[in-house]
C-alpha cells in the first residue's frame, strides 16, 4: 500500500534542499510535483516562495499536506546538481521510500564544504579581478582582493551574530570603503573609486536580481517581485554601508 505522507515528506525534501542551493521557483514546482507522479500521486499540488515551500495530495478522501519554511540562503551549485540528479533517478526508477530516504541522506553527506581560508582567497581573487575588469592597476587590484577578503570575514563575523542581510551588507560595504580610503591614504593603491566597486561586486546580489526577471518572466510574480524587492534592498544597503564609511572618513 502506498503510504502518501512518507512520499509527500520525499518530495518536498528534495524540494526544500533545492530551494536551500538556490534553486529557481520553477524548479522547485516541477521537481516536487514529477516525484509525486513518479510514485502514482496525480492528485499533487505544489506551492513554493522564496520562503516557504507547500505540497498536499488527495487521497482516500482526505487531504494531506506538508510544508517548510526555506531559512534565508545562497547558492550551493554542488547540492542543486546533487537534489537535480536524485530527482531524475526518482523519476526514472521510483525507487522504496526508505532507500530514496537513504540516497537523499548520502548525497547531502558528501557535499563539499569549502575551509574558510579557501573562502577568503575566493573573495581575494574576485575583487582584484573585478578591480582589474574596470580598468584598475595592479597595485589597485591588490588593494582591492585585501578588502574583498575584509568582507568574506565581516560576513563571517556578523552571521556568528546571526545579523539579517541588510545588517551585514551594509556591515560588509563599509569595512571595504574604509580599507580603501586607508590603502589610498598610504600610496598603496590609486584610485580609491576602483578598489571599493571592485570589492562591492562581491555583495551585488546578481543572481537573485537574474532569478527575479525570470520568475516573473515565467508567471510567477509573487516570487519575482520578493526576490527583486530583496536585490533592491541589499542594493541601498550596499550604498548606505559604503556611503556612511566614506562620510565618516572625511569628517576625519
């Protein structure tokens, strides 16, 4: 006998894991409603935001439901691959729930979990090359990856304070511009204009602002316009965190 509430928890398991790498709404939807089919359920409904993801099925005369509430997250390009090709093998081959349980389990077990050295490195490398894209020197460009890095440790410090985004953008813009202004100061760097938009690129949020314009492209306007109305947000946080730096530094 099919037990609907372990294959509804299945599928909006994946879904939910999905929503955690970044996955577009549509995705989501899609996933979660092939896994019910896959396993016989016709009669599934699915419902995701950005923050909360619904599925229910009609069976035996009764309705059943599961939700999830999606924390705040980034983007895990590995898991999004990972739950994408659980999903097709679930859709291919339905496999018992318990061992579909099992593979799910295995599969978050191996995602990959970068040091935080490798991290700060990351937002080194990406600030001197954005420093460089937009006609930087060298010397700006290395001033730049030391205020890119001044912001993966800004974040580091306010997620261990559990701050919420705005905080630790604004937070994250304005170590960057005060680093830039004392590089400048010192002659290691030329252009303290360069070296700040280069380390800013690291908090423009372009993947949600993207994610946004095709969600509403697709119909889905409710998760296009939070997602867009989130870039615009992390957008003026970026401007008051650098712009407050900056006023405060020629006060001095």
């Amino acid at each position: 006998m099919v037990n609907v509430e372990e294959i509804l928890d299945l599928a909006v398991e994946v879904g939910y894991q999905l929503q955690l790498a970044g996955g577009e709404i549509y995705r989501v939807e899609e996933s979660v409603g092939r896994i019910l089919r896959a396993y016989g359920i016709e009669t599934g409904e699915v419902f995701a935001i950005p923050n909360c993801l619904i599925a229910s099925a009609h069976t035996d005369g009764r309705e059943v439901t599961s939700m999830r509430r999606v924390p705040n997250h980034g983007t895990d390009i590995w898991k999004l691959e990972a739950m994408n090709d659980l999903c097709r093998k679930l859709c291919a081959v339905p496999l018992p729930v318990s061992q579909a349980r099992r593979e799910l389990e295995e599969k978050l077990s191996e995602e990959k979990q970068y040091t935080w050295p490798v991290i700060l490195l990351a937002h080194y490398v990406a600030a001197a090359m954005f420093t460089l894209f937009f006609g930087g020197s060298w010397r700006d460009a290395l001033c730049a990856g030391v205020c890119g890095a001044a912001i993966g440790l800004t974040l580091w410090w306010m997620d261990a304070l559990k701050a919420n985004l705005l905080i630790r953008t604004i937070a994250g813009g304005g170590v960057s511009a005060l680093l830039a202004l004392g590089f400048a100061a010192v002659g290691l760097g030329d252009s303290v204009d360069l070296m700040t938009i280069g380390a800013l690129m690291i908090l423009v949020p372009g993947v949600s602002l993207t994610n946004a314009v095709r969600d509403v492209m697709v119909g889905d306007m409710v998760s296009g316009l939070s997602k867009l109305a989130e870039a615009v947000l992390v957008g003026i946080a970026i401007a008051l965190g650098t712009g407050l730096a900056l006023g405060v530094a020629r006060l001095f």
